[in-house]
C-alpha cells in the first residue's frame, strides 16, 4: 500500500500529519517520565515516544535516554483523534539512531504495539462487579457468597445469603436455619462451660495431692525427731544403770 492510498483512506482530522510507518529526524521539545516529546521539521504537531518505544531494553525514565534539543530517528507507528484530539506515536526503537535505517521495515513491532495499546484502552473500562463475588464458593462451610479467607464460621454452623424479601413478607424457610444455628451457638457454649469445670476439678485435686503430701512429709519428720528423742532417753538410761551396778561392786568389795 502507498503512502497515497493511505491518507486518500485516513479519517478526517488527520491531514497534514506525516505519513504512518515515514522515517524522519525531529527534535525533543519536552522530555517527561513516562516519554518524550518530538516536533518534526515542517510540521506543527508534535509525537509522543513512549518510554517503551525508546529502546528494546527496559528504560524506567526518557530522560536516561534523550535530553530537550537532542536530534533523534523516529518512525510514525500511530496517528489517532482521542478526546477531539489529535495524538501521534513515534518510535525511537524501530530505528538506527547512527544512521536511520528502519529497524523494522515489515512493521511486525509497530502492529503489536498498536494492538497491545488497543487491548489495554479496550480493558481499561472493565469492573468486577459483586456478582463474580457472588458465584464463589466457600471450602470451609460450603456456602456460596464470600471467599474461605473470609469466613468466620464456627465449626458445625452453616449460614447462607438471605433471599430479598418480597412484597408478601418474609420467607418461612429461613426459621429452621436460625434454630439450627442458634443451637450450634448454644452446643459451643455448653462445651466451653464442661471445659472450664474439669479445669477447675483438675485444680481442685491437684491441690489436694499436694496438701496430702505436705503432711505426710510433716508427719514423718515429727515421727522421726521423736524417735531420736526416745532413743536418747533410753541411752541415758542405760548408762545410769551402770553407774549405778559400778557403784554398788566398788561397795561390797
């Protein structure tokens, strides 16, 4: 296709603009994070170069790459109306900054990125609305309605959504639910209160064993010194009645 059928087939708003996929050197006006501005010779529209079409390598900001009053190569790879605007897209990658020579003379990179734009601009309008909430399933209940990171049932307690209402009143077959989890409710707490009373029996003989055995170590210690204090009353005793029996033969003889 010639550069002729090109702008004979180009929407109105669009002439005067340098021909899609044309090669020319212009020069930075504006250099700003996300890309750099180029006004071509003869023309007072100015380009966008996009950071990513600055260098086949990831450029985190145009001002590593180019500098206000640098002469660069570019290539046209878009011209659009957006927002009663008129936009171009330049590219410094598809070709030689030395010599000017088109990198890509098919104009295979410049359609991908044309269509990579397209598809973002095309997602950008999307939302998650609450229904794709809605149709999840929760693994830990079994429920339908939230996320299993987000649920706070009890073990043994089901809930589900509750229907709208209609204009008759509310539905009867939500009573049954509310009773099987009010008993849920009532069987938790049931359980904690045994808990807390074997927790407090164990305490209770705990204590006991320990008094028990306080006393009997107690006991057995009073045993003991009155034991000692019985066999130094006998010992004593007996070294009296020695005494006494020496005594007496020293007498008699």
């Amino acid at each position: 296709m010639s550069d002729s059928d090109g702008q004979a087939q180009e929407p109105a708003g669009l002439e005067g603009l340098p021909p899609l996929f044309s090669i020319a050197k212009g020069e930075v006006v504006s250099v700003q994070t996300y890309g750099a501005f180029v006004r071509l010779p003869g023309y007072k529209k100015e380009g966008l170069v996009h950071v990513s079409e600055m260098s086949a390598s990831r450029v985190e900001s145009a001002s590593e790459i180019v500098d206000v009053g640098e002469q660069v190569w570019i290539k046209v790879i878009g011209r659009e109306i957006r927002d009663d605007k008129v936009k171009m897209s330049f590219s410094m990658k598809s070709v030689n900054q030395g010599t000017g020579r088109d990198l890509d003379p098919n104009n295979v990179m410049a359609e991908q990125d044309s269509r990579r734009r397209r598809q973002f601009r095309d997602q950008t309008g999307n939302r998650i609305t609450l229904e794709a909430v809605l149709n999840t399933t929760c693994s830990k209940c079994g429920c339908k309605g939230h996320f299993t990171k987000d649920c706070f049932s009890a073990p043994g307690l089901q809930y589900a959504l509750l229907p709208e209402e209609d204009d008759e009143g509310p539905q009867q077959p939500q009573q049954p639910q509310q009773q099987t989890s009010t008993a849920a409710l009532q069987q938790d707490s049931d359980k904690k209160k045994k808990k807390k009373k074997e927790k407090k029996m164990k305490k209770r003989k705990r204590e006991r064993k320990e008094s028990e055995s306080d006393s009997s170590s107690s006991n057995s210690g009073e045993c003991k010194s009155k034991r000692r204090r019985h066999e130094r009353s006998h010992d004593r005793e007996d070294k009296k009645k020695k005494k006494h029996k020496k005594h007496k033969s020293h007498k008699n003889s």
